[in-house]
C-alpha cells in the first residue's frame, strides 16, 4: 500500500473511532440518573398527581383561575419528618420500596359563623347519636358546598360530629359560605333548608333559619375576598443535561425531609404538627412512578408547588420552598424556572416574598389567617 493509502486508513480509522466514541458519551449523558450508590439508601417512590407549576389566583366572583407567572407586583386588594434510610452492609443500588409515608389527617374542622351558615335545631327530647346518625342524609353536600350537622357534647361543653353511643340535647346544621367552587347561591340555601328540615323532622327537631337573602349576601362577599386573596406558587425544576429518574429524585427530596405522598409521583414536606397541611408537593409524571422499572424511566422536570393559605406563616413556606428548590438544583444539575421556561432570579423570588407578606397580613385581618381551620375550608 502506497503511503497514501495507509494515510487514508490512519485517518478513517481515527473518524469512526471518533464517532463510536461520541454516540457513546450522547448515549451515557442521556442515561437517567439513578439511585447513587454512595451508603446505599433505599427510599421510597413518591406518590401524587402532577401539580401545575403556577402562581394562581381566582378571579373576582369564583368564576375561573386567572393564572399569571409567579413574579408579582401585588396582591388584588392589597422541622420537617423525614424517611429513614436503611443501610446494608456493603454499598450498593438497592431496588426503590413502595412505602408511603404520610401525615395522619386530624379530624374535621366543626362549624364556624365566621364561613358558614348556622341554623339551631331545638330538640323536643335528648337523642342518641346513633339515632342521628342513621338520619343523616346520604350526601354531606349541598350542590358543591360541604353540609354538616353537630350535637354539643356534655363531656367536653364542644360541637362534634354525632357519635355511636352519646346523647344529645342541642343540635346545630350548617352550610358553607363559599369556597373554590364560589359563593353560596339562592338555589345551594333553598336545598339546604330542604336538607335540614328532612334531618330534623327525622329526629324531633324545629329548625330556625337564618335570613336567605342576608347569607346570600355573606356568601358573595366572603367570596369576593377570598378570590382577591387565594394564591398557590409554583416553581418548575428542569435538568440542565442528563434526565432523573424517580429513584435518584426520591433519593435527593427525601435528604431535605419530604416523605412520600398518597399517589405515585408526588412527595410531601410535613408540617412541624401532626395532621398539618404538608408545607410544600414536589410532583413528577406518575406514570413513571409506576413503571414496570422505574430506574429506566427518563424526567427532565419536577414541580415544586405551595398551597400559600393552607400553611401557616410561622412555617416559613416560602422561606423553605427556596431553599428547596435551590438545593435540588444544585444537587441535581438542575434550573429552577416558572412554567413558562423563564429562569427565576434572586430579585423576581424576593419581590414574591414581599406580597405574599402583604396577603397573610390581609388574610390575619379577616381572622382566616394562613393554616388555619377556616382557611384550609374556604380555599378548597
């Protein structure tokens, strides 16, 4: 072969080593990020559906979400549990669990003036809670508003939902103002009264119910103001290079305390207390949760959402939702940004933390501050 010729081959050789070289540095960065092995944790597959990374707010009168980006100018109107990790005895990758973890829910804010409808039910005789029970109504709704009935107990001098096995002398039934759905409506009241009486007819009671068109009148104007002040922030986690898959990011969320939530590809970031509201969701795409084998399944995004009037101010949410993100993406060579794409800076997360000092001082005003029992039930 002719100096040429041994050239060429040199030189095609080095191409296609080239070439074999580059397909597999593509192949390998394409390559999810699995459970590292460094003391070999085993957590747990978060559960959830994916959130909508927005910072939302309801427009005036409960109709629709007008949704804007999570850097605002103003508000209309105005230590964490966390998952063991076990550890065997040689490092390794060990296969994700399917624990769930999550907080035990307390029991049923009662009936507050301040958001529902009350109406006595004067008893012409004691009666037993089982008896009141068994005449409840088969649905505790009153067209997309929650319905509820209380007996006073004589144990504690406190409303509860009757119980098998007391008595009781004094009854309330109550209806809710407004929520998410909107504000109570004449045709909503008219079917709680209809609701109310069968109860009390049922049980020997006389109802006195309030003025319609007063708590109609309520209703529109708690609902005006929880529209102007219910607000959810979200941040999208995106990977710069190489995807995630849902063990490595099980494996990073559960290092800054979130434990797994009640469906597949959602975590949660407890309360100080139990039975609070979780503090922050970080959700992925479910069905890679569920795959067949999860370690091969490919996420290039997270979204890291705050109910904002569900956690209590002392909490800090937005404090720890920073945080959050800002380690996951250090952590995982990732970018936070709103759902649009756009990268958040320093300057656009501190002004979010301004307003939202001004809607918890407005929601403290109305004594529905963040967290609260009335609170939770009104932004739902």
């Amino acid at each position: 072969m002719s100096t040429l010729q041994v050239s060429l081959a040199i030189i095609g050789g080095l191409i296609l080593a080239g070439v074999v070289a580059y397909n597999a540095w593509i192949t390998r960065r394409n390559v999810p990020r699995t459970l590292r092995e460094r003391g070999g944790e085993s957590v747990a597959v978060p559960a959830g559906p994916v959130a909508t990374p927005v910072f939302a707010e309801t427009a005036p009168g409960g109709e629709g979400d007008g949704r804007i980006d999570p850097v605002l100018d103003a508000f209309p109107g105005d230590g964490p549990n966390t998952a063991p990790l076990a550890e065997p005895a040689t490092p390794q990758t060990v296969p994700v669990t399917l624990n769930h973890m999550v907080a035990t829910p307390e029991k049923r804010p009662g009936l507050d003036a301040l958001i529902d409808v009350i109406t006595p039910l004067a008893l012409e005789s004691e009666v037993s809670g089982d008896a009141l029970l068994a005449a409840l109504p088969g649905t505790r709704r009153v067209g997309s508003k929650p319905f509820a009935v209380e007996g006073l107990s004589e144990m504690n001098g406190e409303w509860e939902t009757p119980r098998p096995g007391q008595r009781y002398r004094t009854l309330q039934a109550g209806v809710q103002l407004a929520n998410r759905a909107g504000a109570l409506n004449d045709i909503e009241f008219s079917e709680f009264v209809v609701k109310a009486q069968t109860f009390a007819d049922a049980v020997g009671a006389a109802p006195d119910f309030p003025d319609m068109r007063a708590e109609v009148a309520r209703a529109r104007e708690l609902d005006a103001f929880a529209s102007g002040h219910d607000a959810q922030l979200g941040f999208t986690l995106r990977a710069r290079r190489a995807a995630w898959s849902p063990g490595y990011v099980t494996q990073q969320a559960a290092r800054l305390g979130f434990v797994a939530g009640a469906l597949p590809g959602r975590m949660v970031l407890p309360g100080s207390a139990a039975g609070q509201a979780p503090i922050l969701s970080l959700a992925f795409d479910p069905q890679a949760a569920m795959a067949e084998d999860p370690e091969l399944s490919a996420l290039r995004e997270l979204a890291l959402s705050l109910e904002v009037t569900h956690v209590a101010r002392i909490e800090q949410p937005f404090v720890r939702m920073r945080e959050a993100a800002a380690a996951l993406a250090e952590a995982m060579d990732g970018v936070v940004t709103d759902d649009a794409g756009q990268h958040l800076t320093a300057e656009a997360l501190d002004r979010i933390g301004a307003d939202l000092e001004g809607l918890y001082d407005a929601l403290d005003s109305r004594d529905l501050s963040a967290g609260s029992a009335q609170a939770r039930r009104l932004f739902s």
